[in-house]
C-alpha cells in the first residue's frame, strides 16, 4: 500500500507486507541500534499480519488484506522533557480507543452519506452506533470492530525515558465467514460501504497523535486536558450492567459508574461499594 495520507500524518510509516505481530517489528527498531531514527509517533502497518496478540495472551488472526494490524510509537515526554509521570501512562490506551472510536464514527457516517441505509423499525437504536467499551474495543452495534492493545517497552539507548507502543487491529473488509468470532464485525459488513484504508487510517493516527500531544502538554492531567471527558462522552461501558472478569478468576458484576483519575473503571456492585477495576474483561450485560 502506498498509503500517501497516512504517510503525510506522521513522521514515519513502514508497510510491511507482511509480519508476525506489528508491536514486535516496532519494538524491535524502536529499541535497537537505529531507534534514533524511530522517533515519536512512528508506525508500523501491515494488512496480513499472522502472529497478532491480543489481550492476556490470545491471537489475533485474520485474512491477507482484509484488516489492518497499526503500531504506533509513543515516546512522551512534558514540555520540560521529564519523563510523563506514571499514572499517564494508563490512559494512553483508552486514548487510542477514543482516537479510534472517532475515526470509525465518521467513517460509518461518510458511507452513510454516501449510501443512506433506511434504519430497521424493529432497531431500538434508530441506526448504526459505535462506541467505546473500556478500556480499548470499539465496537459497533455492539459489535467489536477494533482491539487495542499497548505495551510498554525499555528506553532506547542514550535516554532514559521509557516507550510505549500502541497496536490496534481494524476490521476493514471481512465478510460474514471471515469473521473470529460472533461478536465481531466489519466497517464493510456495518456500512455496507467499502471502506478507503488510507483514508481510515490517516484520520485515526492524526486524531491520536492529537489527542497524546494534548495530554503531554497538560503533563498528564486528564481532567485539565479534557481527555477524561473525552474519553467518558465516547465509551458506552460508563452507565451499563457489566460482568468483569478479574484476574485471579474472580468476577465482578454492577454498574459501571464513571473513570477515575488514574482511568480506572468504577463499578457499583450488588451490595453498592464502589470498586475501582484497573484491568480486566468486560462484558456489557443486555437485559
């Protein structure tokens, strides 16, 4: 792909075409000899990656040219150049799944003007909704059309700050056989549309890249920034019965109230104690 848009977005983009897991290729350069030459806001892109991970450890698979596997480089640092305290750190996901719930809302509502779907009658919604589920799926109609997952990776070589790689996995153009599991989706099969891959791509690495350079310049303060609100109008979790899957196999279940500074999900449980979920999956319960 030439990618022309998204290569004008950022300092630099590397399409390969092919890779076992973008995150592993970036962070590879991103901390090797030539890291210099990877700076802040660096991507890596493929639309056939065949060793995708997602969240505690699982794969994350998909047809040759049917998706898009993006890593993006972070290597924040405030104004000043010190190091973004380490609370920071916890949002840059739920940043990401904002940047990329924007940019597949605007994408649903450009094939919507360009094709108009007449809502269904029986669709309590009254037509296509995507939102954010915490801390980084984006699902449409309820359906997952994207996943994120960040990790954080050693200084380069002559710095002391640390980095932060961020990967996202977009279903573009899978169709109902291609899907991996039920309750994914596709920006094809929600709009009925051919999505324009550069085009996604570009909106989603300028509204990102946007949205962290924002953060920084606050020095991580998400209610100065405006990112804590952002990100709460965006994610539909805030408000919905949840079951959460905890580590240790223990589940929670409650209302999910609002973010806490730190970005952490504050649950309402059965005997009304607030609980404060920091990782873990969630499930938006339908009754």
């Amino acid at each position: 792909m030439e990618l022309p848009q998204s290569r004008a977005a950022v300092p630099r983009l590397e399409f390969l075409t092919s890779a076992g897991s973008t995150n592993d290729e970036l962070r590879d350069a991103a901390t090797g000899p030539d890291a210099a030459a990877w700076p802040h806001g660096s991507v890596i892109v493929t639309d056939d990656q065949t060793r995708g991970r997602g969240r505690l450890g699982r794969t994350w698979l998909a047809p040759t040219g049917k998706t898009l596997a993006i890593s993006v480089l972070l290597r924040p640092s405030s104004p000043g150049g010190e190091p973004l305290p380490a609370p920071g750190y916890g949002w840059l996901p739920l940043i990401a799944g904002a940047a990329m719930t924007e940019t597949v809302r605007r994408a649903v509502d450009a094939a919507a003007s360009a094709a108009p779907v007449v809502p269904d009658p029986e669709d309590g919604s009254g037509g296509v909704e995507v939102e954010l589920k915490w801390p980084n799926d984006v699902l449409v109609s309820g359906f997952k059309v994207c996943g994120i997952l960040s990790e954080l990776v050693p200084a380069a070589p002559g710095s002391d700050d640390a980095a932060v790689i961020v990967g996202a996995g977009l279903n573009l153009t899978l169709d109902e056989h291609d899907l991996p599991t039920l309750t994914s989706t596709s920006l094809l099969l929600a709009t009925g549309v051919q999505p324009d891959a550069d085009a996604v791509l570009a909106d989603y690495l300028s509204t990102f890249l946007a949205l962290v350079r924002t953060f920084i310049e606050h020095r991580a303060d998400a209610v100065a920034s405006g990112i804590a609100e952002r990100v709460s109008e965006l994610c539909g979790t805030i408000g919905s019965e949840v079951r959460v899957e905890l580590p240790g196999d223990r589940e929670l279940l409650g209302t999910a109230e609002r973010l806490d500074a730190d970005g952490r999900l504050l649950v309402r449980d059965a005997n009304g104690e607030l609980q404060a979920v920091a990782a873990g999956d969630v499930t938006h319960l339908r009754y």
